[in-house]
C-alpha cells in the first residue's frame, strides 16, 4: 500500500480546521451576516480603547477638528466615545457598508453623531476635517486603490494597523490564519510595510506609535496573559524588536 503523502493544504486543515470553499472564499461576510455570527459584539468591548488611542494622538498633535468621520464604523461605538471626549462643538460621522453593524450603530445616533450605510468612495460630497479608518485596511481588497481614493476626503487621517506579521506569528502560522478566517484580514503588516503603503498612496506621515492589545486589553486568552509580562518587559527595553519578534501589537498613524 503506498503511503499518503501530506499536502500543504493538509497543515492548513490541521492549523485551523477545513480550508474555505471558492463559494466561502468570494462571500461578501460584510454584507450577508458573515462577520456578524463570528464577531457577535463587533468588538465593542474593545471601543473604549480605541477611541483613547485615537484621543492621544490628537491632542499630542494639536488637532482641532470640527468635523471628524470614521470610515468602516463598525457598531459607532469609537465615535461614541469620542464624542464624549471631544468639544461640544465637533461633528462626528460614520460610514458603513454592512447592513448588521448599521443597525448596531442607529442606536447611537444623535444631533452632532450620524451614520450612513454607504461606501464613503460612492460619496462625492463626503469631506471632514479628520478622517479615522481604524482596523479597516486590511479587510478591503483593493487595499491601496482604497487608500488612495480615500485621501481626498479629509485634511487629516489617522490609521490603525494592526502588525500581523511578527516572528513568533509566522513560526505558527496559526495567528495569521484565524485572523484571515474569523477577522477576515486580507493583508498583513509590520510597521514598516505599513507605513510605506501610506507613503506609497500618496499620504504624507507625521506621527505614529505603537498600541498593544495583548498588554493592555483584558480578555485574551491563556497563553496570551502567560507571556503579558515578558512581552511587557521587553517592549520596555526594545520596543522595536519586541514589537517585530514577539507579535500582539498595532500601530496608530497620523496622515495627510
């Protein structure tokens, strides 16, 4: 009897389960409730911190916006937030293009706090002092003709990456294939492809800085809470290359 040999899509069945069918693969998850059943809260829990992040770069550059739009909102709760941060006299809009998370964000709309089910490319009129696209580039396919389109919609904008790819991330593999199945990233980054795929569209960089959710956010799972104070410690020392060796960590960018 001859023996099986072992494919590489035999690992990947063993990493994270059947691979996805050519019908699974082409699914709009945004749209038709996919994301929603993986992601029921829509990282709401998560929202308080974003929104902190995103305050500090503002205030440690000085903005004064008068008008603020997050694109991919998600359920508003960033905006929510920040409202609640911000002046009394700024102006917060959000675009969505999924129908389950639009129906989140309704919940939180007010006078100064609107949303919209609509792709923000679609919208000529669209045009904001400080545009946000937290976590979004890496679901969207066309990641640098988004980026590139979106750069005429606003005088600031601040990005949120997240860094996929790390040492440890692409040892296991693991990590970077459930945030393609469950998260649905389409693309992965360190900081400095991040950054040069701004430059490369056209954006200019003024100032960025790391954000770590596996040190900051409660939550995380066993092994994550295990290495929180050694990926504490280290970071401490060299941020760098704590950064690009052991994983758990985003980047927040200032633009124009």
């Amino acid at each position: 009897m001859m023996e099986k040999r072992t494919t590489p899509a035999d690992v990947l069945r063993t990493e994270v389960g059947t691979l996805p069918s050519a019908d699974q693969a082409h699914r709009d998850i945004y749209r038709d409730g996919g994301y929603l059943e993986l992601n029921p809260t829509w990282h709401v829990e998560h929202s308080p911190w974003k929104a902190q992040q995103i305050f500090k770069i503002i205030q440690r550059n000085r903005l004064t916006p008068g008008s603020i739009c997050e694109v991919g909102c998600g359920a508003g709760e960033v905006l929510r937030v920040l409202f609640e941060l911000m002046p009394s006299e700024v102006s917060f809009v959000g675009y969505e293009v999924s129908p389950q998370a639009f129906q989140l964000c309704t919940q939180r709309a007010g006078e100064r706090l609107q949303f919209h089910l609509k792709d923000i490319l679609q919208d000529v009129d669209a045009q904001f002092d400080l545009l946000l696209a937290i976590d979004v580039c890496e679901h969207v396919e066309d990641c640098r003709g988004f980026l590139r389109q979106l750069r005429t919609k606003g005088k600031y904008k601040i990005f949120h990456f997240p860094l996929d790819i790390s040492v440890q991330s692409v040892c296991r593999m693991t990590p970077i294939l459930e945030a393609r199945r469950v998260l649905g990233h389409l693309h992965y980054f360190t900081k400095e492809t991040a950054l040069q795929t701004l430059r490369d569209t056209g954006y200019e960089v003024i100032d960025f800085f790391y954000t770590s959710h596996a040190i900051e956010l409660p939550g995380q799972s066993f092994k994550s809470m295990a290495v929180r104070p050694l990926r504490r410690l280290f970071y401490r020392l060299a941020p760098d290359l704590t950064v690009r060796a052991l994983g758990g960590f985003s980047m927040m960018i200032l633009t124009r």
